[in-house]
RNA sequence: GGCAGGGUAGCUCAGAAGGUUUAGAGCGCACGACUCAUAAUCGUGAGGUCCGGGGUUCGAUCCCCCGCCCUGCUACCA
C-alpha cells in the first residue's frame, strides 16, 4: 500500500555558504529519509528553498552596500550547487521571493486576519531620524546596562552575553547614522497565538512518536503560556502587507517562511503540469508530514506553524519533527555562520567524495545529543570502516570472481546452511533496518548495515573460498554467489545513506537504475550475470 | 535567572518501567589466525568510581535533592 510522505526541510538563510552542521542537522537526515520512503514505493514530495528576507540578509547587504537580492543571487546557486554535489535529493528547492511564496502568503495572512486570529495593535520601537526609519535591535548599539560593555548589540551583549531589549541600552546609537534613536509607536499585525493553546498542548501530548526533547520542550513553551507575537516590521524588504494603509510594512520573516513549505508544494504541483496535485500532500490527512530541522527551531515548527494551519484550516499538521541537536567543531566551538569559523559543504566536496562525506555525518548524526566534526575522524572513518568493512567487502568478492569464475556470476546448486543463515540475516536486517529509517534512526540504520556487512565477513573467512577453490569448486561457487547476493542485499540497505557509491555497485552487478528501487529487499543477481571489473568504489584517504 | 536536552571505555556513541549486566557496540590498542582483498579480513584480550555530593531503596549508573560542565530556547537576529 503506497503512502504519501511530504519532507519538508528547513529553508537556509541565502546570506552565506552552507556549512557542514546545516547538512548534518538537517539536509542529509531529510534525504535519507526522503530516499528511503522512495525505495519502498512511497509517494514523496521533498520541497525546500533559500530563505531570502530577513535582518541577517539586509545586514549583510548593508554592509557591503549592495541590495538584498544581490545577496540571495549570489548564495541561492551556491546552495544549490551543495544540493547537487552532495546529492540531496529535493523534487524543489525554491527560494522565498517567487511571486508564488508572495500569493500564499498574502493568502495565508488574509485568511487568518478575515478569521480573525490576526489583529492590529500598537508597538512602541526605535527609530531613526536621520535616516528616517525603524530600527531592529540588531542596529541600534550602545552601553549593555548590565556590565557596561560599551558596544552591546540591541538584542545581546556580547561581553556578557546578556539578552536585552534595545530600548534599555544606555546611550544608544543607530548603526546606520550614529544618531541617538527616538521611541515611537508604531501599528503592527499581530498573531492570536493565545487563541491556539489548548488546541496545541492537545495536539502536542498525543504525539508519541516525537522524540522526547522536541516534545518536552513545547510542551515546556506551552505551559510557560503563549504570547501574541508581531508578524510584520517597518522594514521594506520583505513581503508587504496585503491590506491598504500598511504600504509602508513588510511582514516579517518568520511568519512568511514556515509559509515556503506550503508555496513549495504548490510550485512544484504548477511546474509538474497538475496544479492541484499538491492538495494531496496537504489537505489529504493520510499523507505524513516530516519537518527536518535543527534544534533552535522547534518552536517555529511544533507551535508557530502549527498554529498558523489550525487558523487557516484544512491542512495538514506536522506528523513528525525530528530535530537534531548541533554538530560541533573542535573543542565544543559551535559552527557558527556569523563567526566565520565555518566548515563550508563545498570546501569539503572539492576534497572529498559525497558519500565518503555522507558516511561520516550519518555516523555522528546529532540525533539525541550535541556531536562532534573533525577531519581526522571523517578519514578514519573511511578507512578503517566504510572501506575496511564495506568497501573490501564488495573488492575480494569481485576479485576473486573475476579471478575464478571469469567475471561471471557462479552458480548455487546446493545450498548449505551457512548460507541460507547469512541470507536470512540479511532478509530479517530488511526489517529491523527499515524500520530504523521509518523512525529517522539514521545511525541505527548504517550500524545495522555494517553488522551485516561484518557477516559477510566473517562468512567469508569461515568459507575460506580461495581454499576451497582447489580441492572443491562447488564450494567455492556456492561461496561466491551467496556472497554477492549478500553484497546486493547490503547496498540496498545503504542505498539511502550512500546514493552514488551503491548505484554504481548496482549497475557493476548488472541491474539498470530502475530495477534498485522498487522494492525493500534483495535483488538476486542471476547466475551468469556477467560483473563488471570496476575500480573500487572508494579510495583510501592520506591523513596528510 | 527560567525551561529543555546532554554529561557512560583513549575516541564516537548505545543502553537500562531500578536487580539477568560481572555496564554494551564500533573504531583505536595488544596478541593470535588467515592471506581472496584497498596492510584489508576473522578471533581473543586489556581498558570504565556510567560528571561530583547527598537521599529514597534489600539494591541506583538509571528515581529524588543540591552542585558543576556543554548546548539550545527565553517570542525583535528562526
């Protein structure tokens, strides 16, 4: 029976390069996903994009004096160039200035105002009267008035690491103009976020299946009482608000991005030719929706948006939200974009190939807890196990079919014990392995697969085939053949984590690319098959 | 400060409605076997006060309390 699966990725601000936490934390574990659902024949629809508005972006468009869009078209392409190189396999990633995202939005916004969960109120905020505009925090500096640093930030201290509120800093300034900001009182649109409490703590307490932080914390969020929340800004980039008299308003990032997933799925249904066909993945209530995000976006995932679909109605809530925690670097340094400490996806993927990449997160996915990225363990774990356990694997049994049997696959007249027990584990590994990647256990998933591999292994030694192949070339046949057939079983499994390596294996065992993914299980390779004499599929790496 | 998650072998991590565990796996390390294979594989072994201190209990690494450390959120930087 197919099922519908909608994975929704978190949208990247375009203002940087992507760096190895963001792949980790959320793109690669969507994609396994994603490409798991796939192979058991479910219906996928895999959409994210750069997210374009916001401060980050036009602080940094400021800063180099260029305008906003200049900065997303220069970051989108490099984001998609990492999509491509790593092999993350979205059916669209858009970014939020469509004139699409901009109708749903607009459509979302006046939905929920004619329902009355959006109202109007008055917000005392900075401004500026040099240069004549509302300021964000994050442009106004000034004394922290808790440890007197001279040049706190609005929103935080960075000496004390204080979280302010702008208006509290001593002798403030503008960045823009070093003018002292005035405090006016400004009209904005704000969420009925209250209106939606008890609806969510209903919703959210029923979620068994969420992993226990993601659900902990909201309902921690929840019980703290939810707050309205102001959705749009004195900003002038940024989607502006649908309603006359507010010309001069922007609504404000948050609110229009968790809205990409929705504009998203509906681009993709108009570029597919079937422009309803993306109803299916959001009013149909059998279809599942995975969100797949870093931890600091929880609360954006599992209450904002949420509740912004319980106003709207008749769309799908979140089945899942399986955060992750944060990859690290060396020595506890969070990856951080604004330090500039970054490990760019891209530099890597000009040093190494995607899968060898691919393996590595997999292994240190940070799935409960905070993990750690170092160069020297990605080498090492491609050595001592990707190639080691898995990539030799595959290399002694095509050598010494090619050797023995001229390339052809041998034949398995009587079968022993030993083998229909490794054939079985591997069939029963089809099981627990795939209901790893249900459960978005990735690295159960890969653990398991290289159990199997160890097996095979072990099989092998057991079997001593380049023995046998003297006194009993039966044996050794029936040694081979098993062999490959686990080898078939064992790439399957590691289809999703490792794309390109596995398809290449596949095509070396003679299937075309439309027979791997079409089932959950072994594909037995044919007696006779002739096996292709390939290089191997990965290469040893120097740790300089 | 408050809320949440984490603190388990050299490293990366599992785990446990509290007793079947003398606390597990992989890698690394030591030794042995094998030699088909990318010095790969297979076996054996060493290695831990499960952050610290109290408490509850017949019994706690797992529950409670108090600390310490890391991370995120704290509603205007998703």
């Amino acid at each position: 029976m197919s099922e519908r699966i909608l994975v929704a990725v978190a949208w990247p601000y375009a203002n940087y390069l992507l760096h190895v936490g963001q792949v980790a934390g959320a793109y690669l574990p969507a994609d396994i996903f994603a490409r798991y659902q796939r192979l058991i024949g479910n219906e996928v629809l895999m959409v994210s994009g750069s997210d374009c508005h916001g401060t980050p972006i036009t602080v940094t468009a400021d800063r180099e004096n260029v305008s906003p869009k200049d900065i997303v078209d220069r970051y989108h392409p490099k984001i998609l160039e990492a999509w491509e190189k790593i092999g993350i396999s979205f059916d669209l990633f858009t970014t939020t200035l469509t004139e699409n995202h901009y109708e749903t939005t607009q459509d979302v916004f006046t939905k929920l105002l004619s329902e009355g969960y959006l109202y109007t109120d008055k917000q005392a905020q900075l401004y500026d009267p040099e240069s004549d505009r509302f300021l964000p925090d994050r442009y106004v500096e000034g004394i922290c008035p808790l440890c007197s640093y001279k040049d706190a930030r609005g929103d935080q201290c960075d000496s004390c690491g204080a979280q302010l509120d702008a208006v509290d800093l001593i002798e403030p300034r503008s960045i823009i103009s070093g003018a002292n900001p005035e405090i006016r009182e400004s009209e904005h649109f704000f969420l009925r976020l209250s209106a939606f409490e008890e609806k969510l703590r209903e919703w959210v307490g029923s979620q068994n299946h969420w992993r226990r932080n993601v659900k902990n914390f909201t309902l921690g969020v929840l019980d703290e009482g939810l707050k309205d929340r102001a959705i749009t800004r004195d900003i002038s980039w940024g989607i502006p608000v649908p309603i006359d008299g507010y010309e001069s308003k922007r609504i404000y990032v948050w609110f229009d991005a968790v809205i990409g997933y929705l504009s998203a799925a509906k681009e993709w249904a108009a570029s597919n030719e079937s422009p309803e066909s993306w109803k299916a993945f959001w009013e149909d209530e059998n279809t599942r929706s995975y969100y797949f995000i870093g931890k600091d976006n929880i609360v954006f995932h599992t209450i904002i948006w949420p509740a912004m679909l319980l106003g709207y109605g008749n769309l799908n809530l979140p089945y899942n939200v399986p955060a992750n925690q944060y990859v690290n670097f060396s020595k506890g340094q969070k990856q951080s974009k604004s330090k500039g400490t970054g490990n760019w996806i891209l530099d890597l993927l000009d040093t190494y190939d995607p899968d060898v990449i691919r393996f590595y997160l997999t292994s240190i996915l940070p799935e409960t807890s905070d993990s750690e990225f170092q160069e020297e363990e990605l080498i090492r774990s491609n050595n001592e196990m990707l190639i080691a356990t898995w990539g030799n694997l595959v290399n002694r049994v095509f050598a010494m079919i090619h050797k023995n049997f001229s390339g052809e696959m041998p034949s398995c007249n009587n079968i022993s014990t030993e083998s229909i027990s490794l054939l079985s584990e591997i069939d029963s590994a089809f099981e627990t392995i795939g209901n790893a990647y249900a459960a978005c256990e990735f690295r159960t998933a890969l653990r398991e697969s290289l159990r199997i591999a160890q097996l095979t292994n072990r099989y092998l030694d057991t079997r001593a085939p380049w023995k046998a192949i003297k006194e009993d070339p039966e044996h050794t046949a029936e040694t081979l053949n098993i062999s490959i057939q686990a080898i078939s079983g064992i790439a399957k499994l590691l289809h999703p984590i490792l794309p390109h390596s596995t398809t290449e294996l596949f095509e070396n065992l003679g299937f075309d690319s439309e027979d791997i993914g079409k089932n959950w299980s072994r594909n037995s390779v044919p007696e006779g098959t002739r096996l292709a004499k390939s290089k191997a599929l990965y290469s040893k790496l120097e740790s300089d």
